[in-house]
C-alpha cells in the first residue's frame, strides 16, 4: 500500500492549502503540549496522556498534509504521507503510536507510566523536528 492508494480510496482528498488551518492547528497543538506537560503520569493518567500526545502529533500531521494540499481522513494514512515525505523512521514510529492509541482507546489495553513517559520523550522530539522541517513560516 502507498499513499496514493489513500487518494484513490477517498481516504485522503487533495485540496488547497488551508492557512488559517495550518495556524489554528499548530496554535492548539502548542496550548495542548503546554497544558500536557503539567500532567502527572500515573497509572491512572497513563492511558488518557498517551492518547492525548498522539493526538498533538496527528493535528502537526494533519497541518503539514494542508500546506501540502492535503486533507487525510484515515489516521493510518499518516503512516503512508510521511514516507511520501521520506520521513520513514518517523513513519515507523508514527505507525507503532498509531496502534498504541487504538489499543488504549478501541481495546481496553493498558499501558504503563513508564511506557508513556518514554514514547512522550519521542513525539515531543518528532513534534519538535517536524515543526521546524514543514510548519517555521506557518507560526
């Protein structure tokens, strides 16, 4: 499977670049790492946070897809629109938080502070490259 494969299926639209899109999701995505940062990471919070991190790096995604002339509507198809980027470690990881968030969310599956604390050190630093790489003149 490739991301054309995306368009052909419908699951991804081409479409204008939307700028007042691109600003209002990276502005959100700042406001929702800065209130993210203040949780503390437990066992009770662990599952919530995790979800909610994936989330800031799907809305980054979904900013880079617009100024690209993107609209995506599978998440899976961020997995695909970053290696058509030649951002296949990212890709990876992106895809393996992708299943982590399912898991937690679709069945129930726990996972650990630890855990958590871990994958949050990556997307902050995946968030942070990929701000600076597509999204500098968009802020």
């Amino acid at each position: 499977m490739n991301f054309d494969d995306f368009i052909k299926n419908g699951q991804v639209k081409k479409a204008s670049p939307d700028k007042a899109l691109i600003k209002s999701l990276v502005l959100t995505s700042k406001t929702d790492l800065s209130f993210l940062k203040n949780i503390s990471i437990n066992e009770n919070s662990a599952r919530k946070t995790m979800s909610n991190y994936y989330d800031v790096l799907r809305s980054i995604l979904e900013a880079i897809a617009s100024k690209h002339g993107y609209k995506i509507y599978s998440h899976e198809a961020f997995t695909y629109f970053l290696k058509k980027l030649s951002e296949p470690v990212i890709s990876e990881k992106f895809e393996r938080f992708r299943r982590i968030k399912n898991s937690i969310n679709y069945y129930g599956k726990n996972i650990s502070a630890e855990e958590v604390e871990e994958n949050i050190k990556e997307i902050n630093k995946i968030i942070v490259f990929l701000q600076k790489k597509y999204l500098d003149n968009e802020n």
